[in-house]
C-alpha cells in the first residue's frame, strides 16, 4: 500500500512538472509579423487625389504592468508616443520604457521585410520581429498610421494578452489592434494635409492640439486595423 502511494505521488509530480516546461516555465519566443495588407492609391481625397497608405517603424513591448506606453482619455505622457504618432519615430518611445517598471523588453521594427534600410511597410509589405515571455507577459506595440498628424495603431493599453491558461498564443491578433489619435496635432484630412509626415517640412510640424489619446472610431477603412493591416503572433515550438 505504502510503495503503491509512493509510486502514484512521483509519478503525479513528474507530470506537473513535465506540463509547467511545455507550458512556459521557460521563456517563449514569438514571431510578430506585422502585414501591410492595403493596395496602392486604395484612397482618395476630397480633392480627388489618390493616396497610398504606409505605417511607419514602431516598437514591439512585452509588458506585465498595464497601460506602459498610454492611458485612453488621458494626455499623451510625453516619453515618445508623440514623435512615434506624428513622425513614425519609434525611437524616443523606446529609450523612454527600456528599463521602466513592469518593461521586461522593448524592440524597434523598422525595416521592412526583404529591405536593406529603414523605412516604412508600403501596401504589400511587412515588418517581422521576436519578443521573448513568459506566462503573465503581455505585448503592447504602436506603429503610426503614415498620412495622419498623430495617428497610431496599437492594441488596448493593456496590451495583447500573449498567454492564456498558460499557454502562449498563436494566429491572427488584428481584431485587438485600434486606430488611436494621440491627441498631439489638431488632424488634417488623411492623406493631403501639409503638415502630415510624408508632406511635412521637419518633424513635430503642426498645430499643437492639446487632446488626450483616444480611439478614433469615424468607420472610414484605414481607422479598422483589420481592413489595413494583419497582425500575426507565433510562438516557437517548445523544444522536446
Ligand atoms: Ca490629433
Ligand atoms: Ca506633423
């Protein structure tokens, strides 16, 4: 009776064990994969100009505070969301959240698949980049939306859950993206105005606008991520 207890305990343990290492006891990596899935000159103006849409360089953050990069209906907190939202300049943002509480990682994308420089992802193209988590981690990333005075695309400030029960998360994660205004630059229409990043004279260019961050939700196609763009989570396969 005794060795019989024995045996099951080690060998229940033995399977809790073997199901904490498959289910991320170790590090995770995940592949992010970010697709520009629009046509060129997909858009015209009021003017009738046709306009092709880009998004810029952006950042990809493993978290697990909530709200590390914004806070819907507040103002921007001026640590680089601004420069990323106006400028597609992921940069400042980035060296602002290395190292702060509740960060675990912060990663630049900014050069398009199959490119050799810098650049943003044009209609066809895409930015791929690695994270590493663990269970508990979540992924916050924004990108701008190229032809808008501070337009950007990012999940919900808590960021995109990258386990569930312990499991990490794979496929088609567009759904949880959303077209934010910085509430930084008073807004310009889309694809013509002068001060937006393709056409502006020097970064930061532009009518302060004194707002705070909020969704923009006007069911034009290019404030629906999922019309624009897919966003695609792999996990690496457990070593066995
Ligand atoms: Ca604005
Ligand atoms: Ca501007």
């Amino acid at each position: 009776m005794f060795t019989k207890f024995l045996a099951l305990t080690a060998g229940v343990i033995l399977s809790v064990a073997g199901i904490a290492s498959a289910n991320g006891d170790e590090p995770t990596k995940f592949t992010i994969r970010i697709e520009n899935i629009t046509k060129p000159d997909a858009f015209t103006a009021s003017n009738g100009v046709k306009w092709s849409l880009a998004f810029s360089p952006g950042t990809a953050v493993v978290h697990s505070e909530n709200a590390p990069i914004f806070t819907s209906g507040k103002k921007d907190r001026g640590k680089g969301l601004e420069a990323q939202a106006e400028d597609g300049d992921p940069s400042m943002l980035a060296k602002s959240l290395q190292g702060a509480k509740g960060i675990k990682s912060v990663t630049v994308f900014n050069t398009p698949v199959g490119a050799s420089a810098p650049g943003p992802i044009t209609p066809g193209a895409a930015y791929e980049t690695t994270i590493t988590a663990m269970p508990g981690d979540r992924l916050s990333m924004t990108l701008m939306m190229g032809q808008s005075n501070d337009w950007f695309y990012a999940p919900d400030e808590r960021g995109i859950e990258l386990f569930k029960n312990g499991q990490a998360v794979s496929g088609d994660m567009t759904a949880q993206i959303v077209m934010w205004d910085a509430g930084t630059e008073v807004d310009q229409e889309p694809g013509i105005g002068s001060d937006q990043g393709p056409r502006q004279k020097a970064p930061n260019t532009g009518k302060a606008e004194n707002g705070v961050v909020h969704k923009i939700q006007d069911g034009k196609l290019y404030s629906q991520a999922s019309s624009v763009m897919r966003v695609t989570i792999t996990p690496a396969m457990p070593a066995m």
